[in-house]
C-alpha cells in the first residue's frame, strides 16, 4: 500500500509541473539538454574528460582554441560525436569562423571530420558539425583503444574572440543485423523530382523550438510560424528507412512600408539524427517581399549512402529525426523593425518505411510509432520525452495499484477463513441454562 500511494503521489507529482511549452526563446537564446553533463575540454589530450556513449555534455570554448575528449572504443562499434556551438548574442562572426569536429587515434591520425561555418550569413547562430570513427574493411582507425574527439574553433581576429557554450553529444551505431549482405559502395541516382506541395492542416501552428533538444516535431503538410530577427527556430521531422525528405521554407513579406534590401536574410540548415551536417541553403537576401527557398532533391535514406563523401548524400545513412533550423538575420531589424514575420514549412516525407539493417533496439536511429505520434501532435522533443515519462509512471500506479488490491483481496479472504476456524473451534454453549466458565457466551 506504501508503494501504491508512493506511486500516487509521483504522478500528481508530474501533473503539477509546469507544462513544456518550450515556445521559441528571445532572440539569440538557446535551449540545452537539461540532462547535459559538464565536460570540460583540455588543451592537452592526456587530460582530456572521457565521453560515455548515449551521453550529452556541455562545454565552452574561446576563440583559436582547440580541446580534446577521450573516447574509449572497441572495434567493431561506429562512433559518432556532435558538437553544437552557441555564439553568445550580439558576438560579431566573419565568413570562416566556426568549428572543425574531428576523431583522431592515439597517434592523431584524422578518422574523419566535418566543419561549420557561418559563410556569408555572417551573424551569430547555433551550428553543428559531427565525426565519426566507422568500421570499415579498408578503412582507418579499426582498432580498439583510445581515440579523441577533437574540437576547433577558427574566429578571425575582427571576430569575437570570447567563450562560446558547446553542446556535445557521443552516439554509438547498433551493429548491423548481416554484415555480410551490407552494401558497400554509395548510391549513384535517386528519384529528384519534387512532390506537389503539401496541404495545410486544419491547425496548422507550429511554434518552433529553441534549440535540437526542444525541436516541435512535424509530419508532412505545411507549417505556419513566426520569427523574431535574430531568432533561430528548431524543428524536426521522422525520416525512416528509405524514406526521402523534401523541404520548403518561406518567408513572408513584411507589413512595414519599405522595400530595404537586406543580404543573406534567411538562413535554414539540416542535421541528421546524430546532428551531423547534411545540407543548407544559400542564404536568401529579403526585400519586404515573400521568399522560398527549397532544399535541393536528398536521397532516400539508405546504410550505403555512408560511402558518399559528400555531406548531403553520406549525411542521409540514418532512420530517425531530421533537424531543420531556420534563422532570421538580426540585419532585418534595422530595416522592418523587431515584429515577426510569417514562416511557412512546406515538409513532404516521401515513400514507404522500410526494415531496418540493425540488430535489436536502434536507439536513435530508428522511427518509432511513438515518434510518428509526436510528429502528427506537434509535440516538442522535450514534450515527447515528459510525456513517455508520464505513460511510464501511469503503468507504475497501474501495477502498484493492481498490486496493492491483490494484496487486500489475500489479506480479507486470509482474514474470514480464520475467523471462520475461530469461530468453529469455540465451544458450544450448554444446554439447561447452566454456563461453565461462570457467564454468558460473551464473556468467555
């Protein structure tokens, strides 16, 4: 009964918290994983703070500097390592500034890398860029032992040279369910022709998060939005085994009376399951006028798609959640003030699921129904995660609650049976009005 009531009070526990709205922050701000432990990077890789797999870290790093994380591996696990770099606001960022992520063996030989950079979007934002260690039968880096994920930050000497947040995460590959029948060479076509154009749902409000770990969850149709300038939306859509992934963005024209022309405007990137890079595109210049701009045709998701160099085709190798960030540059505010403005994704999932190569539990590289849910509800990932929370602590008081009334119905039948053995064991009462024990039954 203890536990019962223990388990009671946890879920009135979790219906009183705050709700996770988890709306689109202030301009500038970022939400990070609130499980993200502290990891500091060391400049010297014998000191450098080991990385668990499934983990999420946060860090710092400072303008030129480079920082290292141990990894231990085995050989026979795919290892991948994200980092997200969160420039302060306000911070001035030139054309090559950002990050390099990188793996290296105990001898710093490169396993592989990816850069960041904000290019000619030149405002602050957050980007991310991943490395991985994969096991291949000509590759580099197969073997078991130490490894290092190595961050480094270029920043021009005009640029901002001070500490900027870092969001880490360490992912393992499941292993692959036949290794043998795995293919080995990346695709050369796929099909590139763009589908009509979704429709809009009846509630078609989708409010942006603040960061990949709050990303609102989207399925195909179009999306409406606002963004502030200086702001960075984050959304996320389910892409399973060889599905293909179209996406649109728009923005609409302002209600202020200009007609300012303001650069590289609009800026929207794509990161993969393990928040790697996969695409963006080109900055789009904003007049006061609508703009749309599309992703160029990805391929359908594939394990083989690894084998590609390029990012956008070996970026397309997992099944799970794909991240969208839009940015809006703060420069739009000089010209049509600090009022949102109307944003529209047009996202289109294309083709059947297919069974996936891994064996067992693919952890994140997979596309639960529980994430098709969260998808066609428009739940945050942080909303989804409270509310697996909270299904899980209603079974809990499902089962104590069965438990506990298990528990009484033995404990009232255990209680009749032996007041009915008590009640035949008494003596019977005499006959001729005489008592024995010197009183009526009920004093005995």
């Amino acid at each position: 009964m203890r536990g019962a009531l223990a388990a009671v009070a946890a879920v009135f526990a979790v219906a009183a918290l705050p709700g996770q709205a988890y709306a689109a922050g202030a301009s500038g701000s970022y939400t990070f994983d609130p499980d993200a432990e502290p990891a500091g990077g060391a400049e010297i890789s014998a000191e450098a703070t080991k990385l668990k797999p499934g983990g999420v870290y946060k860090s710092a790093i400072r303008g030129g500097q480079k920082l290292y994380y141990r990894l231990d591996l085995d050989a026979k696990t795919n290892a991948y390592v994200s980092a997200v770099v969160v420039p302060k606001g306000g911070g001035k960022v030139s054309y090559g500034d950002g990050i390099t992520v990188s793996i290296r063996d105990s001898s710093d030989d490169e396993c592989s890398s990816q850069d960041a950079v904000f290019g000619s979007a030149q405002y602050p934002r957050p980007i991310a860029a991943y490395a991985s260690r994969r096991i291949d039968n000509d590759g580099s880096c197969q073997d078991a032992g130490t490894y290092y994920a190595l961050i480094e930050r270029e920043s021009k000497a005009t640029s901002d040279q001070g500490e900027w947040d870092l969001e880490l995460r360490y992912a393992s590959e499941p292993e692959l369910a036949k290794p043998s029948s795995a293919p080995s060479s990346a695709p050369t076509s796929w099909a590139s022709a763009s589908p009509p154009p979704p429709t809009a749902a009846t509630d078609s409000t989708r409010r942006g998060g603040a960061g990949y770990y709050d990303a609102t969850s989207l399925e195909t149709g179009e999306w409406k939005d606002r963004i502030e300038p200086g702001q960075t939306l984050f959304y996320r859509v389910p892409v399973d085994w060889g599905q293909q992934l179209f996406a649109t963005t728009e923005l609409s024209n302002s209600t202020a009376a200009k007609n300012t022309y303001v650069s590289n405007a609009l800026s929207v990137s794509l990161e993969n399951p393990a928040l790697g890079h996969v695409t963006d595109v080109s900055p789009t210049s904003y007049s006061g006028k609508p703009v749309s701009v599309p992703f160029d045709p990805l391929p359908p998701v594939a394990y083989r798609n690894r084998y590609d160099s390029s990012d956008d085709v070996g970026g397309m190798r997992f099944a799970g959640w794909y991240y969208l960030s839009v940015t809006l540059s703060p420069d739009v505010a000089k010209a049509y003030g600090q009022k949102p403005i109307a944003l529209t994704l047009k996202i289109t999932v294309k083709g059947e699921a297919g069974k996936s190569p891994y064996k067992g539990d693919a952890g994140i590289f997979t596309v639960t129904q529980g994430d098709k849910d969260a998808a066609r509800e428009g739940q945050s990932g942080a909303q989804a995660a409270e509310a697996r929370s909270e299904r899980g602590t209603m079974k809990l008081v499902a089962a104590a609650g069965i438990g506990a009334g298990t528990v009484l119905v033995l404990w009232l039948g255990a209680w009749t049976l032996i007041a009915r053995r008590r009640a035949a064991a008494a003596p019977a009462a005499p006959t001729g009005g005489q008592y024995p024990y010197g009183g009526p039954p009920q004093a005995w």
